[in-house]
C-alpha cells in the first residue's frame, strides 16, 4: 500500500476508504452498511484497515466501503461466495438463512447487558457458531459488538400496547418478525438504507436499533422519542469465504488472522464507552429519551417472552440454558 497514515485512514470517514494498493498486494475488500464516526463497527473496521495496512503492507491491502457504498446485507454474503468481496461484518439476524442457532441472539430479553453476550460469544456454545457455516462457504473469524436495543415510533411507547397496531422495521430475521407479531404489531423487514426514508414518509411508524445506529442514521429526527427498552441484542459476525481463507498462504492467514482478534478484543472492550457516547450525542442533538419503570419494563417481558418457545427448536434448549446461566 502506498503508505497512508493511520489518521489519514481514520479521516475518510464517510466514503470508501480506500487505501491505494500496490501490485502483488492481497486487496482485501470490506464491505459494510453503517456510518463509521462514532460507530462501534466503523471505528473497527477503521482500526482493522490501518493496522492490516501498517503491519501487512507489501503483501495485504485492505480497502474498507462503509455505508452500504458496495453492497447491503442483503447481497454482501453471495458477493462474498462469488469471490467479489472478502471480509463483511453483517449483524447476526443476516444469517439466519444460512444457521438457524444465531436465532438465539434475536430473542426478546435473552441476554441482560453486553456483559452477558460477550460471556456467551466467548463460551464453547458461541465460539462454535463461528464455524457453523463452513459447510455453506463461510466462516466467522469473530464477533463484533454493537450494543442493545431500544425501540421507536412516531409515538410514545411507554406499555406494549402501545406498539399495537403500528408498522414497524425490522431486520430480515422469522424471530425478529414473530417478536412484533406478540405485540400485536405490523414487522416490515426492509435493508438498512431504506429506514430512515421509510420512517420519514411514514412508510412504517416506527424501528428497534442500538443507539449508534439511532444516533447514525438519524432515525431520532424523523421519531416521536426513544424508549430505552434494552430489549434484544444487535452484534456481528466477522465473516469470509472458506475458499478465500484456506487460499491464504499459512502465515498471511495466521498474521491477519491475529490482527482481526486482537482488533476484535479492543473494540470489544471499548463498547460501553461507545454505546454511552451514542446515547448522549441523540440527546444533545434534541431527541427525546424515555426510561421504563420497573412495571413498565415487566410488561414488555411479559409481551415478548413467549417468543422464546416459538424457536426452542431451532436455537436449542441448551444454548437458552447456556446463556440464562451466563444472566445470573
Ligand atoms: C440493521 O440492519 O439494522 C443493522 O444490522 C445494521 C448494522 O449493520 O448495524
């Protein structure tokens, strides 16, 4: 790579960040949807294209598109068996066609802070979901966090039934879907960078998303408020082509390999600090938060638990006990 400072790197923010490679380099494309100021996956995406560029540079380069500028969720995993694109960090709904276990990460209140998701990633349990998918040509390298969940709409929600009836996006995922179905609510699955349009036009009334990407996409703008639920987890999956991995010469994999983990552990580590900035920046930008009492928070568990049997099945009822342990 022609050599670009890690600043020069960090200051690309909202277009590709392409890094200028030269021949006989590994191009190694990254493939992302969300902004990267502020965003949890954009920030390490940022850190993994500067450290692979800085410490790899003569035999890999890294070019990562942010902002869904080359490919959605919904096309980046066939992009990436075709060979077009190397590394993608889609959240863990985006593989339900290919694991129903990641199902477990879309339950309702399945996990009580981000302490607990990353005990569960970390666990037999999770680091085996990694490897679930070699069989379809995939193969995680490790997961990302992003944060929990909070719901919006064009109105207060402060008791479940106050989403009844109500339009609402979500990712493309059969829990997620069910999840509004037992609030008496209208899922619409829709890609990513059609929300803030579809809230705007009042195409649905309303989303669930973490604060960065609230605060990221400006969904608070077009929002009545935010109702700080915490309801469900929003995370990554680090993910390649098993054709393209095992193609890397032994120590090419094991270097970026190391890279990409200890990356993972220090943005990982940072995610509280991230969430919070988020939280605060939808604040200080004139969006309107509204905390749960305790009986209100109940009665959001009590609407949505039932979810939990409608996929036993598919997630196991041992990683449910798995992670409930992990809770306490
Ligand atoms: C979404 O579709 O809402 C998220 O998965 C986007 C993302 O990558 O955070």
């Amino acid at each position: 790579m022609k050599f670009l400072t890690t600043v020069a790197v960090l200051a690309l923010s909202t277009s590709a960040a392409l890094a200028n490679c030269d021949p006989g380099e590994t191009v190694i494309k990254f493939s992302h949807v969300t902004n990267t100021d502020k965003h949890p996956k954009g920030i390490a995406a940022a850190l993994l294209q500067s450290r692979v560029n800085e410490e790899m540079n003569g035999t890999a380069c890294m070019e990562v598109y942010p902002n869904s500028t080359l490919y959605n969720d919904d096309q980046v995993l066939e992009a990436m068996l075709q060979g077009d694109v190397q590394l993608a960090a889609p959240s863990l709904s985006k593989f339900e066609k290919f694991t129903k276990k990641f199902r477990i990460f879309d339950l309702p209140f399945m996990f009580v802070n981000m302490e607990a998701v990353d005990a569960f990633q970390n666990s037999d349990a999770g680091q085996e979901m990694l490897s679930s998918m070699e069989r379809r040509g995939l193969v995680g390298l490790g997961f990302w966090h992003n944060g929990l969940k909070q719901f919006s709409a064009n109105k207060p929600l402060e008791m479940p039934g106050d989403a009844a009836g109500l339009k609402f996006r979500v990712q493309p995922s059969d829990v997620l879907v069910a999840q509004m179905q037992a609030l008496d609510a209208s899922p619409q699955p829709m890609a990513f960078s059609e929300v803030y349009g579809a809230l705007q036009t009042g195409v649905v009334d309303g989303q669930e998303n973490t604060w960065s990407n609230i605060y990221g996409q400006k969904f608070f703008e077009v929002q009545d408020g935010i109702t700080e639920t915490n309801h469900g987890v929003l995370d990554y999956m680090v993910v390649t082509s098993a054709d393209w991995w095992d193609s890397l010469p032994d120590d090419v994999r094991g270097q970026l390999g190391t890279i990409i983990t200890e990356v993972t552990q220090e943005r990982n580590a940072a995610i509280a600090e991230v969430d919070a900035e988020n939280r605060q920046a939808i604040l200080d930008a004139g969006g309107v938060i509204r905390e749960l009492t305790p009986e209100q928070r109940g009665a959001w568990v009590e609407a949505m638990k039932p979810v939990w049997a409608q996929f036993e099945e598919d997630v196991g009822a041992e990683n449910i006990e798995a992670a409930q342990k992990i809770n306490d």
